[in-house]
C-alpha cells in the first residue's frame, strides 16, 4: 500500500510493504531549505492510498515472427514526471556508486563500460545526476530493465528484512550492472555478490540480457536473491507482484544462480514452504493474495488477455471494487489461487508493434475490467512514465544484437524510437538533457501552455495529457496516428539495420547508430510535434462536432499522409539536421516563481517525512 499526498512535484508518500513504511518521493528540496523532518503517525495515516504499479513483460524467441527475443517494462509514477535519455561515459579509472535512498556505497574494480539510460531528472534528486538509471545498454552489449519492485510477507521480513543501512536499489542497480559486466551473467554474479555482502534495501525483479541469454533476478529478502535464465519458449507477465508461481530446479547452475541461504534459511526460520515435496520459492518468500492487489491483477488478466491466455471471470479470478474515497481506480480483480509468473501465449508470432503496444494495453476486450469504460486500473496508464522494449537478435555480435525501443511518456498515447543504444556515444538534442527545467511538469493548462523547445520528452508528455484529458474527442485519431507512425519507424528500420549489418567494425557502426538515433528521434519529434499543434488548436477553437483526426494522417489506409523520411536520413552522407540553439531568458519573475514552487514543497513534504533514513523514494 503507497500513502501519497500530491505535491507540486509530483507525489511524495510512503511504501508499505510487509510491514515496513519506505519513503517513496524526493526529499532533495527539504535539504536545500535546510527544513527540519517531523510529523505524526495521524499526518500519515491521513494520505490518500495508492498501489504499485509497473508492469514488467518477456517473450521468448520461438514466440515472435522474426525469432527475436523482446522483453521491458513500463513505469508508472504520476501523469507528469519528466524522464531523461542519455549515455554515461566510460571511466578508466573506475567509479564509485553511492545511492540517495539508502548508505550503499560500492567502488570498481577497474575501468568501467558506456551505457545508455532513463535517468530522473536531477532537481528531483539533490541535483544528482545518477539516479534510477532504469534502462539502457552497455557497450558490450549487456542490456538491463530495473526495476519491478514486490514485496516480501512478514515471516520473511522478520527472519530477514531489507536494509537502508548498506543495501542495494533501484538507484543503482542499473548503473552498476551495466558499468561493470561484460556479459548478462556477469552482471548476475555480481548483483548476487553485492547483495550477500551489503544486503538489498527494496525487493525487485530486474532483467539483465545480453545476445545470448536472458536472465529474470529477484530480490526475494534482505540477503536472499534468485536468477533464472529464461527459456525462448515462454512468456511473462508480472505488475508488480512477488509471489507468482514458477518451477525452478535450484541445483541447475547453468540456469539458475541464488544466494546461498534460499533455502536453508527460510527452512531454519521455520517459514519454508513446499509444493509436490519441492521447495517453493514464490510462496516462501512472497506475499499471499489480498485486497491490497487488487489493481495489480487487473493488470495480470488485461496483459494475459492481450497476449491471448485469457483467464475466465468467476473461475479464475472475481471483480471487486475499490470503495475507498482516494482509490486510484475504482475497479479491480482477486485470483481464486496464485497464478503463474511464466505462461504460454495464444499465438507463437508476436511481432515488434504488437510488443512495443502490449505496454499500452487497457482491456479492452476484458468485460468489467476495460480501463477505458468500467473504471479499472490499466498497464497503459496516464500514470506511465516511460517504456523501454529490448528487441534481441541472439547470436548476433553484442554491438548490434539489441535495439532499445524507447519512449519518454505514457504508453497510451506515444511512440518507441529505435536505438542501437551499445554503440551510441551522441544523443539527439531533441531529447531534453538532464538541465532541462522540470516546471512544465506542473503545467496545468497544457492547451494554453507550451512546452520547452525541441523537447520530445515534453511533446510527447503533452500529447498524451491532452489526449487522455479529452479522450472523447482526442484519443481515437491520436492513437491511430501514433500507430502509423510507430509502424513507419518500425518499418524503415529494417533497412536501417540491413546496412548496420553490413557495416565492418565498430567505428563505422558507431557513426551510423548516431546518425540513425538522431534521425528517427527527429523525425518522431517533427510529426508529433506537428500533431500536439494541431491538438491545441482544436481544443482552443472548441467545436467538438467531429473529433480530432491530424491533418497528416490517411485514415482511409490507416497510414501516414507524408512518409517519414528516417532511413533516407540516416543513410545519407549528410548530417541530420538539428535544431538552432536558442538561450532562454531568465527573467526575476520566473527566479521568485521557481523560489516559491521549491517552498511550497518543502512546505508539503515536511508534513509527511520523517527519518529519511527509514522512509525513501519508491517507484514501482
């Protein structure tokens, strides 16, 4: 359960999670103020009530049309919350990795490798520029989803609860697998290592992958952990939740790796738990079904019923509602029994639209629960703040086998832009940097109000507030251009990648991924922002007679009216164009404005935190 109260950042609110209270928002602008921590039990228990939210997806291989592996994940965490792409670099003389959530500190061993990542934007974190860096691909060609937080049940807690003192997060358990592994095993063993030494601060599940294998880890306590390589013969769903069912044999290294107490320890505790004589991860370690996830498991049978294994109203699983006065949706679902983590799919050719969509799914063909009619949480949320899909050519050489697909916004209503994200040393400048101001995410008229320049973070941002705001009017001629779009980039990146192909050695690879990156996020900016353009006009001119169809879309062939142009761009032997730097005046007015919004934070947050050291920031 999250106790929330909005702020004008955001939301800062508490975790609870088997009996622990965890701080859940920034608390950089308290110690900016030099504010003081204090409130009570009743302050706390006053805030609204939320639920986790995120929704992790795999498909294996031999599921998808082209024999790609695909797997990512979606983040929810308020409609408006800005999110950056970018590269760190390589450090020869090594880095060290401190977290603001908890005292986790670790030093390399040696020189550290390229990445790419969704990062948060610093003034939402002490003007640090590191945290969460949540998606992205190393420069061999390890590539890494964090993180999907679950939870653990009570017996496991008290025998072994998580630790704030020293553990590893969500803050830095990207930037730690991808600077420091060569390989995606790599990265598992040295994940497991960290947390045998230091211990976790949150439970997660994180994908770590590479062109050769995929491989599911979970923090299941304190000390206790479990990696699964993943076969590609399954799918998996999970929002959020800890204790779907799996089969794992523990004595199988080649496929499994885990802490050395997984089970010794629960069975010492006097909490282990069986099933058929054999040791029962999941239902050792994870929390049993309850009222509390709810909205979790609307969003397990939207996603199974995307995927075309539905599960059946009354046998499987019953809707409930959701009565509370500050309830996120109105309308949920519980499971008669504990489903499973791993399942098999409705059909074995998935191709890349339909698992770059599956995040925006909504139910809309699951009676009771369609988010769009009958008030239920959906995957695709107003909530979403970025999605991530790694498409996988396995046995491939590392520096081309993934393509992050990648959008900045709400699944709903956007678009993913392909990256070859290992070999990408520049990024386009039409995604907004890190120095981006975060004050249009507090813009309420958005019809009236633009966004920041050149900015494809806040473009699409601003789509979809418009679009799921007017949904009667908007929402259906958007998401049908979006869907053009996105099958336009899907398609001209096949020739893209026949010439990346092509390429011999990585310094002609890296200038044509650059190039490429910087053709499609332009040519995916040029078109929405024409289209949020248009979307102003109409919502200011007010005439709702028909609904909002743009101008550039051919609804009679479901396709663009004009052609993207970025595969010719990217091919070509000129540069793609960018966009003329402008310096943006900083007036005394906008200073004392900014001043006020940071105290009026300060002025909410101090209401409900207290320990920082107990209570952190916790994105689902």
């Amino acid at each position: 359960m999250y106790l929330l109260a909005e702020t004008p950042y955001g939301f800062a609110g508490f975790q609870q999670l088997g009996g622990i209270m965890r701080f859940t928002h920034p608390v950089n602008t308290l110690k900016k103020l030099g504010c003081g921590l204090a409130f009570g039990a009743a302050a706390i228990m006053a805030m609204p009530t939320s639920a986790l939210a995120c929704t992790q997806i795999y498909m294996g291989s031999k599921l998808t049309a082209d024999g790609n592996t695909y797997y990512g994940r979606s983040e929810d965490f308020g409609p408006r919350y800005i999110k950056h792409f970018g590269i760190e670099p390589a450090h020869k003389d090594g880095n060290e990795y401190t977290s603001v959530e908890s005292g986790f500190e670790y030093k390399s061993k040696g020189a550290t490798y390229r990445y790419t990542f969704v990062r948060d934007n610093p003034s939402q974190w002490e003007d640090r520029y590191d945290a969460y860096s949540e998606a992205g691909i190393n420069e061999k060609g390890v590539s890494c989803s964090a993180t999907l937080s679950t939870s653990y049940n009570e017996k496991a807690e008290e025998a072994d609860p998580i630790t704030e003192e020293t553990g590893i997060g969500e803050y830095n358990y990207a930037s730690v697998i991808l600077g420091e592994s060569a390989t995606a095993r790599e990265g598992v063993e040295l994940l497991g290592s960290l947390i045998d030494e230091q211990g976790v601060c949150s439970n997660d599940q994180i994908i770590i992958a590479d062109n050769n294998e995929t491989w599911l880890f979970a923090a299941l306590s304190g000390h206790q952990w479990i990696a699964m390589r993943l076969t590609d013969d399954i799918a998996s769903l999970n929002p959020n939740i800890g204790n779907l069912t799996y089969d794992v044999d523990l004595d199988d290294t080649e496929n499994c790796l885990h802490s050395e107490g997984i089970e010794s320890m629960p069975k010492e505790k006097g909490f282990a738990e069986y099933t058929d004589g054999k040791f029962d991860v999941a239902k050792t370690y994870g929390e049993e079904i309850g009222e509390a996830g709810m909205h979790q498991w609307s969003r397990y049978i939207q996603g199974r019923d995307y995927f075309m294994a539905p599960l059946a109203e009354g046998t499987d699983y019953e809707i409930v509602k959701d009565e509370r006065e500050d309830a996120r949706a109105t309308t949920g679902a519980l499971v008669h029994e504990m489903q499973p983590l791993f399942f098999t799919p409705g059909k074995s050719d998935w191709n890349t639209f339909e698992m770059i969509r599956s995040f925006a799914a909504r139910g809309e063909n699951v009676a009771g629960l369609n988010a769009n009619t009958d008030g239920a949480y959906a995957i695709g949320s107003n909530r979403n703040t970025e999605i991530h899909t790694f498409q996988i050519r396995h046995g491939m050489d590392p520096e081309i086998a993934t393509i992050q697909w990648e959008m900045l916004s709400n699944a709903e209503f956007s678009v993913a832009i392909p990256l070859y994200s290992a070999l990408l040393t520049e990024v386009s400048p039409y995604f907004s940097d890190q120095d981006v101001s975060f004050d249009h995410c507090e813009e309420e008229d958005v019809v009236n109000n633009e966004e920041p320049k050149n900015s494809i973070n806040y473009v699409l941002m601003d789509i979809n507030t418009l679009a799921y705001e007017n949904r009667d009017h908007c929402a259906t001629g958007v998401r049908a251009y979006l869907d053009a779009l996105q099958k336009e980039l899907i398609e001209q990146n096949l020739t893209v990648d026949e010439a990346m192909q092509a390429e011999e050695g990585t310094e002609a690879r890296t200038a044509l991924a650059n190039k490429a990156g910087k053709a499609a996020t332009k040519n995916t900016y040029v078109k929405c922002k024409a289209m949020l353009e248009e979307m102003r006009d109409y919502l200011q001119e007010g005439d709702f007679s028909e609904e909002f169809v743009p101008s550039d879309y051919d609804a009679d062939n479901d396709c663009l009216v004009e052609s993207i142009t970025y595969a010719d761009e990217a091919l070509s032997d000129e540069d793609v164009a960018e966009p003329e730097a402008e310096e943006e005046e900083v007036t005394e007015e906008k200073s004392e404005g900014n001043n006020m919004a940071a105290m009026a934070v300060g002025a909410v947050v101090i209401i409900g935190v207290c320990a920082y050291v107990i209570y952190r920031r916790k994105k689902a």
